[in-house]
C-alpha cells in the first residue's frame, strides 16, 4: 500500500498510520493551508502509540478504503501524536470537556481552516463516523454560517476556560497553614479523598481506577503529619491492592496504566514511563515511613523493569511506553491459560497467582495475590516464577513505543535519585546521572532549549513547560543524590527557562507552551491533575524544592502566587488538586536541610531513609548558595549540619548523630506540621 505524508515522521503513533488509504497530514500549517485552498474542513484525530482504542479505530475506520474515500473527499485529515504535541491536545481536549463533559483518546476533532473546532468526540465505531463524516460535509455545504459561529462560541470557551478557574468569594482554607489536627490543603485534601474511598480495594470508589501517587502522598502525609489512623489505612490498602492486583507486572515488574475494575485485577495492560517513574517514588516513601520489606519489593522490582530492555535504550534514555496490545489480541503477551501456567511452572505458582481453569478476563488469566499485601516469594516459587517469565519472554512483545519524552525521563531520573539513594542502591543513581547526560546530548539544541523529544536521531517539536518543570525537579534531586554540582546548575538553567519562556507576565501560572512556541487558537494553562500532577503542580513543586535549595526568592515567589490564586478552586475541588495540595504544605512547612560539604555521602544518608517532606540535601563541592554560608572552610568538611523550622543543631561528624537529629524513621510524627 502507497505511504501517506506520515511516512518519515519520528512518532511511532503517527507511523503506525503511514500506510492508510487515508491521506493523513501530520500537525502543520501546511495542512491548514491546504484546507483553506480546498474549502474543507479539517479533521484531527489525536491518539498515542499504546493506545487500544486508537488501535481499533484505526482497524475499523483508517483501513477501511470507504472511510478514507470519505475522508480525503471532504476533509484535510491531521494525525497528532498527543505525547508529542500536548499543546495541541490540551486545547481541544478542553474544548471536547467543554462540549461533553468528559474525555479520552482517540479524540476525534472537526476544525474550520484555521483550527477552530466545531465538533469533538472521542472513539466512533465505523458506521457512526460514517455518518459523521456525511453529516459535516453535508452541514459544511447548507450551514456554513452556523458553524462558524459555532466554532467562535466554542473557541472562546476555550480561551476563557484554558486559564486559571475564576476563585469564588470568601477566605480559602487551601491558602493556610497546615496544622497537626489536619487543617490546611493537605488535611482538606485527605478529607475529600477520605470521603470517596474504596472501603474493600483502595483508591477512588468505582471503577476504573487509576494510581495517582499525589493523591496517595496526600494521604500519607497527612497521616505522617496529624497521625490519623483513617488515612494510613486507606493509603495503605491502595498501595497493598495494586501491587498485588493484576495492574502490577508479577513476572516483569511495573505496572499497567489503569485498572478497569474496582479490584485492581484487569489492567488496561499498556505500560506507561511517567505511571513507574511516580510509582517508584510512591513506594519509596511507603518503605521510608513503615520499613516494610513489601515496598521495598515494589520498588526494586519497578526499578528492574525501567532498566530493563527494551525500556532502557541503548543511549541511557527511557522510551515512552509498551502497547496493550501483541499478537493482535490486547493483553495477549500477559495473559495464561491454566495449563500452561501448570505445564511450566506447576500448582503451587498456580494457586499463588490466583490461576483459574476458567479464568478472570476473557477465558484467560492474569496474574494476581489473592492474599493482599503477601509478596514475598519462597524459594520454589521464584524458581517456578522465574520459569514463567522464561517462557513469557519467548512470546512476541507488545509494540514499543520508543520515542523519549523530556518530561517523563526526567521523572525517572529524580525517582532513580531518591530510590537509589534511600535504598542504597548506587547504580541506580548511577543510570540516573547516565540518563541524565543523554538527555543533555539529545534533547538539547545548541542554542540552550530543550526538546520535548527524540527518536533514532529526529527531533520534536520544543519542549513544553512541564518538561521543564520535571527536568527542574530530575536535575536537583540528582544534585541532592550525588553532591555534584553539574546538576545543581542544569537544575537552575532550566528553571530560568520555565520563569522565561512559559510564566505569564500578568497573572499567576505558567502557559503549557512556551513564548516562542506555535500560536494555536488558544493558550492553554494546565491546572487539573490527571495521570500525572499538573505541569503547574509541577512546577510549583519543583521550584518550590529549588527555592529551599538555593535560597532565591524568584524560583518561590511563582509558586506562592500560584497557591494563592489556586486555593479557592482547592477548596472547591480538593481532589482535582492533589499535587498543588503538597505544594501548598511544603510553602508553609519550614523546611528540613542536611548538608555536608566535601565527598562524604555517607554523611546526608539518613535524609534519604526518612520521609521528610520538603527536606533538601547538599554536600560535594560548597556553592556560593546562603545554605553553604559559614560551611566553606576546611574545618567543615566532614561534618553535617542539620537545620530543622529554622534552628540548627550544633554540627555532627557521624551518620548515626545525623539520624538521631533528624527524629524517628518511620511511622507518623504528629506535630510536624
């Protein structure tokens, strides 16, 4: 079959539609144009690589040679890889909640020439877009003059909506300090979420269930911090039912992106970088406050499969994802029969995993502990597991998606930083540094700006604000792991970049595009977590840590203008703000700083093992930062120096002395608030 103009795209998603019948345009304004020449329509279809659904809208609709006669007739017809252009999905992703009050991918977009929308949905089997595609050519001849107006009333929905939510009147609660009793955006947020639990199976009541590591560390630090008994057990009883629910990867370590039951058992079975990178972080602060040897499990073997082929690419970087789908069925290379589960690794793995004659998805079995919260494998049975996975890995792989996202690379990089450091696992932070240099090499132009990604020596478009968001927050906790100040710097140039490019002159918040990006029909602020925090929670976050660090007022004032202007909308929907709730603590929490100068990470050890909210950690070479002031001269090198709400403790010279300043390790500290 003759290529479409997706053949030589870098985007695995858009190639994977390089041979439809349809002639598809990748996101250009040389697609607009042509459909100003041509007086159509545009139509943009938005979807990922590991998108099931994207799949099978492409097999019954981008295949079919009468959709695509459809299509090319009546339309210029955009494919957009929504990991590659978040700038483009926001926009009209807030255009189709606008319209719908919901949505997911593939998103299906009708635009007039200049991009405006006037029709959104999201998956259509074949007969209704179809009639779609009729309806519109149809409306296009009879009704232009609706449509326009139309798509005029809606694009300025867009634009009024795309800013930060107008803050109702009254004093917001979000904006206070939180205190021991559970006042304040982390105690109103535990609330909320406390509220609508899954009593039986963690998480959000109902179904289906995504992780959401910011609203899990609300919980545990509200508990850490008010010692309610409530929100250890629902955090808890999360953490224990997905790790050992069939969303987590038994024999491969990692976890799948959601769970499409109340259970955590079914997975939609693709696997997303930036769900294990914010995992691992998850599990670690569960090891940090309880010393269960289960998290450590989670994270060791999370860990294990982000530095695993085919993840792990050759050049140190992470690719994006793993499809759902190999062999043609959805989680086919996941799934087992019970005889051949029996065949390689006998009854008792069997019975371990939960295997069933007749299975507990579609005839077929995954993989999940019935005894919630029992990982730990005796030694037959990781024998007999590690036959399993022998033979697993014999089957052809799901489809990689091996395009290297900015922002979720460098999520793995600061979550490698953390782990390796608390768990004392140094070649992580070591894959972590590795990482970190190829991104430097790949991602970043000669001129200084960064890229939001890369594949097999092709470039994409310029990185958006939450790439520099999580690059701010990768670059100083590798700093914070390894004392060396390569990172420190590379953490403050890309914070300047973020204040620079993506901040809003006149109002609070940071544009997802950057000053000089492409000029879309709106400007969109991303402020509602989703998968992953907010790129503002983001932000804030990592400026915030950055603030602590180095001691300037211009990477907090941001932040703190963001939480004042957020807390009203917090009050009102504390859930859809989890990780602007931790930010929130973290501005009102005066912060914890260990540091040690000289190379003496033995020294800075116990701040990792603890879970200190808002603690920063310098040691190495002294920085001309006011938290080295005083700690410059060769007396201080092997000593630490402990600060804790602004009162330092006389300096230290052994590990044990660092710990016994910093308090206990684990379980609740009421009071710290």
């Amino acid at each position: 079959m003759p290529a479409n103009r997706l053949l030589g795209q870098a985007s695995p998603y858009l190639l994977q539609h390089a041979t439809n019948p349809v002639d598809w345009w990748p996101w250009s304004e040389e697609a607009f144009a042509e459909a100003g020449r041509r007086d159509v329509p545009v139509l943009v279809s938005v979807g990922y690589s590991s998108c099931h659904w994207c799949h099978v809208m492409a097999h019954e609709s981008f295949e079919d040679p009468a959709v695509a006669r459809a299509l090319n007739s009546g339309f210029v017809a955009v494919k957009v890889d929504r990991e590659e252009r978040p700038d483009v999905d926001a926009v009209y992703m807030e255009a189709l909640q606008l319209v719908s009050g919901g949505g997911g991918w593939p998103m299906t977009v009708v635009a007039l020439p200049d991009g405006r929308p006037f029709w959104l949905g999201t998956y259509l089997p074949r007969a209704r877009f179809l009639e779609l595609l009729g309806g519109v050519a149809q409306a296009w001849r009879e009704r232009r003059e609706a449509i326009e107006q139309d798509a005029q009333r809606l694009t300025e929905a867009v634009r009024r909506g795309g800013g930060l939510p107008a803050p109702p009147a009254g004093p917001a609660v979000a904006a206070t300090p939180s205190a021991g009793g559970g006042s304040g955006p982390v105690g109103l947020t535990a609330t909320a979420l406390l509220a609508n639990r899954d009593h039986e199976w963690g998480g959000r009541a109902g179904a289906p269930k995504f992780p959401q590591p910011a609203s899990l560390e609300v919980l545990a630090r509200h508990w850490w911090a008010s010692g309610d008994e409530s929100a250890r057990q629902a955090w808890s009883l999360a953490l224990d039912a997905m790790s050992s629910g069939g969303i987590y990867d038994h024999l491969g370590g990692g976890f799948a992106r959601y769970s499409t039951d109340r259970r955590w058992l079914v997975p939609h079975f693709e696997k997303m970088l930036y769900d294990n990178a914010l995992l691992v972080r998850a599990y670690v602060q569960a090891w940090q406050l309880t010393g269960a040897d289960r998290y450590r499990q989670v994270v060791e073997e999370t860990v294990a499969y982000l530095l695993s082929a085919p993840v792990h690419l050759p050049e140190g970087t992470w690719a994006a994802a793993e499809d759902a789908d190999s062999e043609g069925e959805e989680g086919r290379f996941y799934t087992w029969s019970r005889s051949e589960v029996l065949e390689v690794a006998g009854p008792d793995l069997a019975d371990w995993y939960g295997v069933t004659e007749e299975g507990n998805w579609e005839g077929r079995n995954v993989l999940w502990r019935p005894d919630r919260g029992e990982l730990a494998r005796p030694a037959h049975l990781e024998v007999a597991r590690a036959a399993l996975a022998d033979r697993r890995a014999g089957r052809p792989r799901p489809a990689l998606d091996d395009k290297v996202v900015t922002e979720w690379n460098a999520m793995v990089i600061g979550s490698l930083s953390l782990a390796g450091r608390a768990l004392g696992r140094p070649a992580w932070v070591d894959a972590a540094q590795a990482g970190a240099g190829a991104l430097c090499r790949l991602l970043q132009r000669p001129d200084g700006r960064w890229l939001r990604s890369w594949r097999a020596g092709q470039p994409g478009p310029p990185a958006y604000a939450a790439d520099h968001a999580w690059l701010v927050d990768g670059f100083t906790r590798l700093y914070e792991a390894t004392g060396r100040t390569e990172w420190a710097g590379r953490a403050c140039g890309a914070a300047d970049d973020l204040l620079r490019l993506f901040a809003d002159p006149q109002a609070p918040g940071f544009f997802t595009s950057g000053t000089d990006g492409e000029t879309l029909v709106a400007r969109i602020k991303d402020v509602y977590d989703g998968a992953t925090p907010s790129a503002n929670a983001a932000a804030a976050a990592a400026l915030t840590r950055l603030a602590h660090l180095t001691g300037d007022d211009r990477y907090r004032r941001p932040a703190d203008r963001l939480v004042d202007a957020m807390a009203p909308s917090m009050d009102r929907s504390p859930t859809a703000f989890s990780a602007l709730a931790l930010v929130a603590d973290e501005l009102h929490r005066a912060p914890t700083e260990v540091v040690a100068p000289g190379d003496h990470p033995e020294l800075v050890g116990p701040a990792f093992t603890r879970y200190l909210p808002g603690a920063v950690v310098a040691w190495g070479e002294p920085t001309d930062w006011p938290i080295f002031e005083g700690r410059r001269g060769p007396g201080s090198v092997g000593r630490a120096y402990v600060c804790q709400g602004y009162h330092c403790e006389l300096p230290v010279s052994a590990p044990g002395e660092v710990a016994r300043l910093l308090g206990p390790s684990d379980g609740p500290w009421p009071g710290r608030s």
